[in-house]
C-alpha cells in the first residue's frame, strides 16, 4: 500500500475511479485492479481520518486542561 500518497491526492484518485466505472470508461480487464486500487485508496484515506481524529482530540483535552488549571488557579 502506497503510504506516502496524501489524503487529497487519495480522494481525487478515487473519485476518477468512481467516475470512470459510472462512466463506463472501465473494461471488464481493468475493473478488478481498479477496485483493488480503491480498497487500498480507502485505507489510506480512513488512516489518515483516524490519525487526524486523534490528534484533534488531544489537541482538544490540553485545551480543556489548561481551561481547567487556568480556572483553578484564578480561583486561589
């Protein structure tokens, strides 16, 4: 799996995927690649999500801490 390719880069190259089988631009030969393709382009993209996810949340619980601790000390 092609780790290094950017999110964006990921869903673009899906959506010509997507494009090209609603178009019928896809031969019955290249289908299965390009749907193994896909799965691997998905993977990366719900990867990406999760990473993004997580760091958002702890980006979000220092935030909070440091509300809390400043709170806390304008209290004393």
């Amino acid at each position: 799996m092609d780790e290094s390719i950017k999110y964006s880069e990921a869903i673009e190259e899906l959506e010509n995927i997507v494009n090209e089988i609603e178009d019928d631009r896809i031969s019955l030969d290249e289908l299965t690649n390009k749907l193994k393709r896909a799965s691997s382009l998905i993977k990366i993209c719900k990867k990406a999500l999760f990473e993004t996810e997580q760091e958002v949340k702890t980006i979000l619980d220092e935030m909070n801490e440091s509300s809390t601790e400043q709170e806390s000390s304008e209290e004393n």
